[in-house]
DNA sequence: CTGAAAGCGCTTACAG
DNA sequence: CTGAAAGCGCTTACAG
C-alpha cells in the first residue's frame, strides 16, 4: 500500500485547516504566521512526510538553491582515474556545500564540450564551480563568454591579474619559492622542472618561476634545458622523466608540477639506477594522499582543499546574492619527507 | 549590456512566428512537427542560447531527470578524508550518469541523519544511489522505510537474500575465499583478520567467512581470537593492529578488511619491528591508488569500480523505469604484490 | 502538423 | 495574521 501520490501543500492545508498560502509561509519560515498556526502546520507536514516540491519552488523564487561543480579534464587524461587532488577538493565542496543547505551537481567535462551555456541557463543550478588542470589559453574565452552572459562561477586555478571573474587559487609562486629554498639547503644546483611551463599552464608556471627566483636569489640560475612538458598524470610524469634523462643534461634535483608527475618520474629514475634522494631529489605539488607512501615518500606542498572549498562555496554564493567578491590565494606549505634527501654540505659544482 | 532575462519559449515561439506549445514540441524532439518549422526553431533557440527550464518542465512531467547520490560514514570517521575507494566509485558513477543524461547531485550524510526522506519527495531526483560503509543494522529499518514509502534506490554493499530493495556489490566471499586459498599458498597457517565481522558489517563479514571457509576447506582453522574489529580508517587499522598484538596470540597473516586498515596495520607490525612479508603477511581489500605504493606494496583484491558504478546507475535507472530489477554481484580478483610474501616451503606448524 | 488552454505546485504581492 | 489570486515556464491532451 505505498503511497503513490506524494503530499502537497494543499493537501497539508486541508488538514491544517488553513489556507495553502499559510501553509507555504510555514515552511518558508515566513514571521507573518500565527505561532500556534504555525505548530498546526508543522505537524500535520510532518506527518505527513511533506517536503515542499524544489521545482515548484524554484520555478517560482527563480532560485535554484544548487550550485554545479565542473571538473573538466584535458581530453588526454587517463579516463578511469581522476585526479586525487580534486577528488579532496570535491570531498570539501559537498561538505561546504551542505553547510550552506545548498545542493551540488556534480559534472565532469572535456575541455572541448560545450559546458558554458548548460547549468545556469537552464536554472538547473544558481552558479558555477570550475575545477580542472588543463590548456588555460584554451578555455579562456569560455570564460569571457560567461562573464558577458553574467553567469555566477568561480575558478579554482591560478590567481592573476586581468583574468576573467573570480578565481580562489593557491599561492603557487610561492609553494615554488619554498621547493627552490629547499632544494638550495639540500645542496641541490641544477634542479630540472617536470611540468608545462607556460601561460598555457599558469598554476605550473608560477610553480616554475617560483622555483627559479628563489634559486637566483641564491646564485642558481634554472637551465631551461632542464624543463620538460607534462600534464598531470603519472604517465606523463614517467615520459618526461625518460625525456629529462635522454636530453643527457646533468641534474641532481626534479621539482614536478604535481605529485602524480612525481611519482611517474620516480618510477623513470629509478628504472634507471637512479637512486632517489641520494643522486636525485625529487619534490612534488598537491600532497596527494599517495604522497606520504611513496618509496621513498614524497616531499612536496600541501594546499589546504578543506579551506580552498569553502573559500569556492563562499565565493560564489557571495557572488550570486551580488555581494562584492575578489579572487583570493591560499597559503602553500612545504612537507619535508625523505625524497628531497639530507642536507649535503658540499655541493658538486 | 548583459541579458539579465533568459529566453523563454515563448520569446522563441514569438520570433519563429509559431506557437509556444511547438517550441516546447520541437525542444523535445517530438515527431508531431513539420521539418521545416523545426528547424527554424532550433535556428532561433540556437541564437538565443535557449535552454528549457529544468523546474518548469520537471514540474510539470514530474521528473526530475537527476539522482542522488548519498555517501554515506560512520560518524565515528575522519572528517577530512573520504575512503579513496568510494571517491573512485564516485567517479564512475558520475560518468555513468553523464552517459544516461542524467544529473547526480552528490551528498555526504551522517549514518545518523535523516536522509531517507528529503531528495526524493522534493522532488530533487528521481532515484538514490546509497554508498557507504557503516552499520548495517543500524540503517536497514531506514532501507525497508525507503522501500514501503515506494522510493527508487539502490545500494553499493553486501548482497544477501532477504535484503530490502536492490543491491549492487562486490563477491565479497569468493574475495575472501581468494585471500585464504592465496595466504595458505604463501604458507601462512595462523590468519588473523582485522575488520568488524558480524552482520552489522556484512561486507567484512563475508570476506571473513570467505577467507575462513577457504582455509577450512584446506584443512586449517581460523583462530576466532585473531580477529579484531575496525572500521575502514587507517587509524583504525593501527589500532585494531596493536590489540591483536598485545594479545600475544601467535599469527603470521593479517588479513585487513580494506586497504585502509591493512596501511593502518603494516604501520603498527613494522613499529613492532616485525617484518611484513618476513614475518607476517599483509593481505587488503579494494586495490585503492595507494595500494600499489605502500612499502611493501600491498597484495589486494580488486573490484571493478568502472563497471559498479554503471551497474549501479543502470539498475537505477531501470527501477525507475518501472522494469525488473535485480541485486547483482561483481567479481573480485586478487592482486598479488609484495605484502603478502613469497611461498614457504615448510611452514611452521 | 499546429494552436489554445489547462495545470504541474509552489510564492508572494494585495487586500482585508 | 490570513486568504484569494496571479503567475513562474513548461508539457500535453484536445480540437482542428
């Protein structure tokens, strides 16, 4: 004897013994109800199983009460395995998310679909999240086309000036600072980049400048024979580990762009005869959770994604109660583990 | 000059020169319409970058065109870190909706919670996929609650007869089976097993009778005072670990319910200064992506996320459907890497 | 093949 | 504090 017919508010009106206006203010919270009215209603709602129809709400408030998380991928990645770091920072968007009873659609894209125009228009959701590692140059119009179409989203990715709408990103030239002042400490001088390194790639790109300023700082300068191109997937990490090797350049150190380039370039090196830390330091980007059993583990900068995911949720329903928002940074940290090695007192050169 | 009003079908009927009642014809791909008028409609929505408004058409077909998905912990878990393995399911399920053209709204639950009623009597989806390791008991009369009110669900977990609704979940005895036969290759007589095992855990619990009943078969039987309970977390997994040591029952196999507690475990031998596989060997579940990096590398059994997560979904979909559906279950497979050891010769008992 | 009309279940001015 | 009424933007019998 299942209920084939789900309550309605008027249905809870009969009951009630009031009008379906009344029962509407109940469940909106409105102040303009009775109190006792108001305990009437709640109970008869309750008993009855009622929750207020979201498409009929929204329909008539113009309010989704949802927000769309878009984690696009370059059409290239490996298609069965997301990368971890954004499956964190997923886990703190939901979370966030609820905190502010709003619900969240979640969508992965290619970079190529057509994701602009879809949630907002269709008030499937009030506001965008975009989430991704891929050709910035690439989507960049995409974005001038939602900020000209007054679409509410927020970016997680590298914070610029002149960018279009409103991006929450880490403060990766500085996490790029930090992998350079360490890797100087253990004694390192020619350390080589694993990682695109151009405004195709901002996030990466800070990461690589970062690194190479604070190597000058020192008296280093970065041999740009030393930088190879990778997207982030562990497979990449290997290949351009394997190119890094055949270029037949010395080096003793590998900043990678992300943890998954790190660990593929592991792998390369020590395929080798390599040995990780002592002829080669090797330091990633994200602390992945991964990155703590690697063998050896994984020195590399931790981004705080609870934070990074409330920052997004925050912004972007500032955003859409029009309230003024500013892109922001987040502070990265370095996680000393055992492949960056031990302080050597002399270096080579 | 953004456009702060969405185009409506009727500003699309207006400019094709047709009928609102056409416009929304010709957006749903009806027959019932002249080729020629259809294509001067889809010329105009183009332009406009019409979308149909989810609300309004789902109110008024009733469906919502969307699924829930529930992840679901024990309060007792970590809050920061959601099982790797259901952040792969997640992924699989998201691409599976994708597929079908349905959207997933994702939320994170306390066991604890009232989740049952809220999405689909809102009218927010059509269906929930629930996802979650947790208590059994403690949320089956939630389960039948779910199936008397007539909602559409399914679930990632044990499958087991008399169970309310449909189930989709791994063969987690034959896993079991496959741990216990492969742990006895390896020479190992005294298994312990680190993981809750009673039906308020069905799916440890069967990986436990699995594992058990392989043994048995082989002649050999599984000290009851070499299991401990623990929920999926590493911590838990330490903790579980130290109990069985402090024991002081002699073992030399631990079989870990997941991959968690088996990372959790090794942690707690190795401080011991036993050696895993030397000493003891090491035997997961889920093949997580850390799996394959922990030292020694983890020995585990694998599910095929990419097919549950399709399974799942198509199970769903077909329930909502109104068509016959099944629990079903998919296989496990062993995964064989360091941790579990290299064959004994002669073992010790 | 097309249009006029009813209605999905709410929210919210408006009037009292 | 409460009710009657309009209307959000669609879909779909119904009539032609």
């Amino acid at each position: 004897m299942r209920k084939k017919t789900k309550a309605t508010s008027v249905d809870i009106a009969y009951r009630a013994g009031v009008s379906q206006a009344t029962v509407s203010r109940v469940l909106r919270g409105s102040p303009l109800v009775n109190i006792e009215t108001r305990k009437r209603v709640e109970a008869v709602a309750r008993e009855l199983n009622y929750k207020v129809d979201r498409h009929a709400s929204s329909l008539r408030t113009q309010r989704a009460g949802c927000i769309a998380l878009l984690l696009f991928e370059d059409p290239t990645a490996d298609e069965s395995h997301i990368n971890p770091f954004f499956l964190s920072m997923l886990g703190s968007i939901t979370r966030a998310c609820a905190k502010h009873g709003q619900d969240l659609l979640v969508s992965f894209q290619q970079l190529s679909d057509d994701w602009h125009a879809d949630y907002e228009n269709s008030m499937k959701a009030d506001g965008l999240i975009l989430l991704g590692y891929g050709d910035y140059l690439a989507y960049q119009s995409t974005l001038d086309r939602l900020v000209e179409q007054g679409t509410h989203f927020v970016r997680w990715g590298a914070v610029l000036p002149g960018q279009p709408g409103v991006s929450i990103g880490c403060d990766n030239f500085h996490g790029g600072q930090l992998v350079g002042e360490h890797l100087y400490g253990m004694g390192r001088r020619k350390v080589a980049f694993l990682g695109d390194a151009s405004s195709h790639y901002p996030e990466f790109f800070a990461r690589y400048r970062g690194c190479g300023v604070a190597l000058h700082d020192l008296g280093v300068v970065m041999d740009p024979a030393l930088q190879v191109d990778a997207e982030s997937s562990e497979d990449a990490g290997y290949a351009a580990a394997r190119t890094l090797l055949e270029r037949g350049q010395p080096f003793d150190a590998v900043f990678a762009a992300s943890d998954l380039i790190a660990i593929g370039a592991m792998r390369a090196l020590t395929e080798q005869r390599l040995r990780v830390p002592e002829d080669v330091s090797v330091v990633g980007f994200d602390d992945i959770p991964t990155a703590r059993f690697t063998n050896p583990a994984l020195t590399t900068v931790y981004q705080n994604t609870q934070r990074a995911g409330e920052m997004l949720v925050d912004a972007l329903l500032r955003q859409i109660r029009d309230e003024p928002v500013e892109s922001q940074m987040i502070p990265a940290s370095l996680i000393v583990r055992k492949s960056s090695g031990t302080p050597i007192a002399d270096s080579e050169d």
